[in-house]
C-alpha cells in the first residue's frame, strides 16, 4: 500500500492588501505626496463647501 504525502498550502494574503512581488508599499516618497494630496483635497472641500463637504 503506498502512502500519497499531502503537501500543506502556504496561506497567502488575499484582497487588497496583496501588492504584486514587484513593486514594494513601502515607498516614503510616494506615501508623502499621497498624503499631502488627500491633506489638499480635503482643505479644496472646505473651502469651497463649507464644513458640510466633510463627512466623518
């Protein structure tokens, strides 16, 4: 009788956190201008909008 070895699977992340093996998330440059883009965006909208355009 011959024993057939299952071998285990390795878990691997799924959904949006899983970046291509490429191209790394640590990146501080790009964070940075991300940030000060969202930091922007929400300034543009108050402004304009008036403290309604924020949602929390």
């Amino acid at each position: 009788m011959s024993t057939v070895q299952i071998t285990p699977r390795v878990p691997t992340p799924r959904g949006s956190t899983v970046a291509p093996n490429d191209r790394r998330r640590s990146k501080p440059v790009a964070a940075a201008v991300r940030n000060v883009g969202i930091f922007l965006d929400t300034a543009a909208r108050v402004v304009f909008l008036g403290r309604d355009g924020v949602k929390y």
